[in-house]
C-alpha cells in the first residue's frame, strides 16, 4: 500500500442522493467513508431538483391506508420495460431488486432521523397501465432547517424552494388570486416564514431539504465529507478497483479504498461533445443539470473496462429559453405552460403532433423523434390571454403584464389574432388556425381525439383543478393570442455504466469489475427508456447507494 497517500474502508465519487445514502450506510456501520465531491457544493442535482423519490409499496401508503405491493409495482414496471430488450440497466433482476429494497432503504434512513413523508396525490405517469397507483408512490424531505448544519450550511447547494413551503403548497400558491384554498396556503406560508425568522431558523425545501437532512445525518455518523476533490483516476490492480487519485493542495493525492468505491457522480448533461455523440440534436444549452455534469466518471469507469448502454436516454424536461436564463441554471419547465388549459403545443408546420400532458421524458422523446420527419426543434407553445391571465409563465405569476424585453427580444410573441401570430413565427396561418379551431372542438367534446389529453389522472393533475369538467382542456379563443418556443431539455442524462442487481459495475461480458459500484445517473437506468413517475431518477439513486453500501459491507474481509 505504499502507493497510497491514505486509507479508508469506501470511498465515494460525488455527493448527490445516492451519494450520500451510502456514505451514511457506511458510515453507521462504523466504516471510513471518504465522500469526493469536485465542486464547491454538496448535494448534486438531487439538491437543486424536487427531491421527489418513487418509491413502490412505501411505509407511508400504508399508513394511509393505501394498497400497494411488491407485485402491483412489478405489474406496472414490466408493463412499461419488459420488452425492451436494449436497456441493460432495466434487467427482472435488478427491477425485482428495487422494489424489494426501496421500501428497506426508506425504513432505514427514517431510523436515521431522516423525516420523510408522501405526496398526497401525484399520480404514476402511466395511470391507464396495470399495476398504476393514481394516488401516486411518491416522498419527498419535511422541509429542513438549514441551520443545523452551522458551517456546512453555505456548502449546500443552492436549491429551487428556499422557503418553509412543501412542494405540494408550492404547486397551489399560483392560484391564489382564484381558490381560497391557495390564498389560506399562502397565509399560512407567509407566517410561517415569518416565525422562522423570528426563531432565528433557515427552512428549505425540496431537494434541498432531502439533502441537507442526508448530509446531517452522514456527517453526525462519521462521513469525511470534501468538496473541491474532484476523482481524477480509479486506481486499478490486477482486475480489481483499490482506490482513487484525487487532489488535496492542488497535488495527487491517492486514496486506498478497502471496501470499494461508488461513483455516483452524475451524467453528461453538459458535454456537448458526448451529447453529439450519443444524443445528437440536443444541447448543454437546454438542461437543468449542474454544469459540473460532464460525464468524466463513465469515461474513467469505460477506462477501467465498464460496458455502457441508454447512452441516448435523458430525463426530458421541456424548457423555454426565457432572455433571463444562463446555460446552467434551472431552465423554467414548459409542462407548466403546454399541459394547463387553453395551450397547445405545435411543431414548425403549425399541427399539434403529441399529448401535451404526460410524462415529460415521453414529450421530449416525441418531440425529437417528430423532428426527424418535421421541424419540430424548436415547437411552439399557443396560447390565449385566458391562460396568461391564470397560469405562470416561465418563472412570473399569473398576470398579463409580462417583462417588456420579452417581446423585445422576441422571447415572447403577441399577436391579436391566431393568423397574426402564425405570421410571427413563420407558419402557415391557415394550418394554424385549423389546429386551434380542431382542438377547440374537441374541448367542446370533452374528449381530445387525436391524442387523449385529459384521460389519464396524470394529465388532469398537470391541468387545473378550477378547470371543468376537465382540468386539461380549455379552450383557445380570446385574443390577444401569445406563442413561445419550447425545447427538448433535460434535467439529467439517463444512460451510463451497466450494473448488476448489487449495484456492482459490469464489463461488456457480463463479469463484475470487482470493487466498483455505481449509482444514479452515472448508470443506465434501471428504468430503461422512460420514466413511470415523479422521482424515478431520484430515488432508484438512493436506494442503489443503498444496495451499493449493504453488498460493499456483506463482501468485506471478516
């Protein structure tokens, strides 16, 4: 070992949920875990997202009540993944894994002090499929006092909801000025704010909340925990991972790892170059991932012999570029815009070509496979000052009045009717007009014909609950009319490094790199090529550090 600078039991690769999920495993069970994060912040993308974890036949169902079970879960991922014989990641195996330890990982990080809790309604994406629970399978972080953490809490990385407000009052607030229910949550956010400053307490919530409650309870166990350490080489002997290279003081520094190393260092979201290669026609431009997302870790990984697969899959998240925004930011989510009543989303023809509700992998996924026979890069969101008038838009609450440099820079079209506004986006007026006037039509229905949007339970809770009779249908007709161009962007890469069913790192031919573990989205996804509910990135994340942790314990030395 005289190679080495240092020696612990396990090291990790990164700090997202995974992350630090194994970090505090090993840590509990006594071990020295060596946590590598190369940025300034702890907490990955997990702590910048909602922090939402899919989790099948979780405690929390339960206890309200809910049925659900290892083999309904299984029901509906074999009917979503079964036949697709192409993800590597998506095996029966490592499906049956998940589902078995997810609700073990959920009951041990509750043992841990970490307080989670369920969504009350958040519906599977695929509600229609057997096996959906439309209540939904979804936890999420009690929002947290950042404060606990003293010094640690400025290397937290900055989240999306920063206040003492939980998702779900998140998501009602923006109707305030047309439910009593949002004004009563906004009362109720408002003074709560106010007593936690008064109380000298600091609330986040989301995912920022999960992973600050992570990074407590992993250091309060024992973790080393360092940022700025970026991973620069896997140590090799033999066929076998013994440690890390990484950097203390701006030189090599060689760290041995006893137990193995887990990277869990996220995907490559902002690699043009592996983009090109492996999504082409996308862009680091349109993600919501970290900027650090580079994809170096499955590089070294297929260094080391790693096969890889789902390199092409992305957890979609459909954006519009507001004049606001910088590349690497949070990019505002244009579900928001094209699932509520009175919008619609076209391609470059001027013809609706997709439900615009759904899961937002599934709308992305669409929207470049249209673009291979349409110009479909960028689409056009429609809407009618009824929208505009009820719903948000790109980060502002609802209101007409909108920032004069978006029409300025033409960010934002207006038009006072739908053949004006074609005209300002380059498409047929009359192509335009009979989209609108067709999916007005169908609104009259009740029924969206060409697409469905509006049956599944999903589609409706993306809409508006003030809406009827369907939440999702509303019609566009009242001018002024407005258009938006919306991207296929993503809020993480969803291929990488194939692993088995306990979370180790395979090679082309199936045999186990011994000693490497990887988690999240370093790896192709267990969910192979779509995404069955909110959460399904986050928390297969925690429960494969999980996994990684327990088999890493379960092989040591006695």
């Amino acid at each position: 070992m005289s190679q080495f600078d240092e020696q612990v039991d396990f090291v990790v690769a990164g700090s997202g949920g995974g992350s630090l999920c194994a970090a505090l495993v090993m840590a509990a069970a006594g071990k020295r875990v060596v946590v590598l994060e190369k940025t300034e912040f702890v907490g990955g993308t997990t702590a910048r997202s909602g922090g939402v974890m899919w989790i099948p036949n979780n405690p929390f169902l339960a206890r309200d009540g809910i049925e659900d079970s290892l083999e309904k879960a299984r029901r509906y991922l074999d009917s979503l993944v079964a036949d697709e014989s192409d993800a590597p990641g998506s095996t029966p195996a490592r499906r049956d894994r998940y589902l078995r330890e997810a609700p073990a990982m959920v009951d041990y990080l509750t043992q841990q002090g970490i307080q989670l809790d369920r969504v009350s309604y958040w519906p599977d994406y695929y509600d229609e499929r057997p096996g959906a629970l439309e209540q939904g399978r979804c936890l999420v972080a009690a929002p947290f006092n950042i404060n606990q953490l003293g010094p640690w809490r400025e290397r937290m990385r900055p989240g999306f909801l920063e206040m003492p407000a939980t998702l779900e009052e998140a998501l009602v607030i923006p109707y305030f000025k047309r439910w009593s229910k949002a004004r009563k949550t906004l009362f109720k956010v408002v003074a709560r704010t106010i007593w936690s400053r008064l109380t000298g307490k600091r609330y986040v919530s989301a995912g920022k909340a999960l992973q600050g409650r992570m990074l407590l309870a992993a250091l309060e166990a024992g973790a080393d925990i360092r940022t700025s350490s970026p991973v620069k080489e896997l140590m090799v002997e033999g066929d076998k991972i013994v440690g890390v290279v990484t950097e203390q003081n701006g030189q090599p520094w060689r760290i041995a790892a006893a137990q193995g190393v887990l990277v869990g260092a996220g995907g490559f979201s902002h690699n043009q170059a592996m983009r090109d290669r492996y999504q082409p026609g996308t862009s680091t431009r349109w993600s919501s991932a970290l900027p650090s997302d580079t994809g170096e870790m499955i590089v070294e990984m297929q260094r080391c012999g790693a096969a890889i697969a789902q390199m092409e899959e992305m957890v979609g998240n459909q954006c519009v570029l507001s004049p606001d925004s910088q590349e690497g930011e949070i990019q505002f989510g244009a579900q928001g815009i094209t699932a509520k009543p009175h919008a619609i989303l076209v391609d470059q023809s001027g013809r609706r070509y997709m439900n615009e509700g759904g899961s937002y992998m599934a709308y992305c996924k669409n929207m470049l496979r249209h673009h291979a026979e349409t110009p479909a890069v960028p689409s056009w969101a429609i809407m009618d000052s009824q929208f505009l008038a009820k719903y948000m838009l790109a980060g502002t609450m609802p209101g007409k009045k909108k920032p004069d440099h978006w029409f300025e820079s033409g960010f934002l079209k207006k038009a006072e009717s739908i053949g004006d506004l074609a005209a300002m986006i380059d498409i047929d007026p009359d192509t335009l007009r009979a989209s609108v006037e067709r999916f007005n039509g169908f609104v009259d229905a009740n029924h969206d014909a060409d697409f469905g949007r509006g049956a599944r339970a999903y589609d409706r809770w993306l809409g508006d609950p003030l809406q009827q009779p369907n939440p999702a249908l509303g019609k566009i007709e009242q001018g002024p009319f407005y258009a938006v161009a919306v991207y296929p962007g993503d809020v993480s890469t969803y291929g990488g490094v194939v692993t088995d069913d306990k979370a180790r790192v395979l090679r082309g031919d199936g045999s186990v790199i011994e000693g490497l573990y990887a988690c999240g989205v370093s790896t192709a996804s267990m969910m192979g090529r779509c995404y069955p509910g909110a959460g399904a990135s986050v928390g297969p994340s925690l429960t494969w550090g999980y996994i990684a942790a327990q088999e890493a314990l379960g092989a040591a030395p006695q």
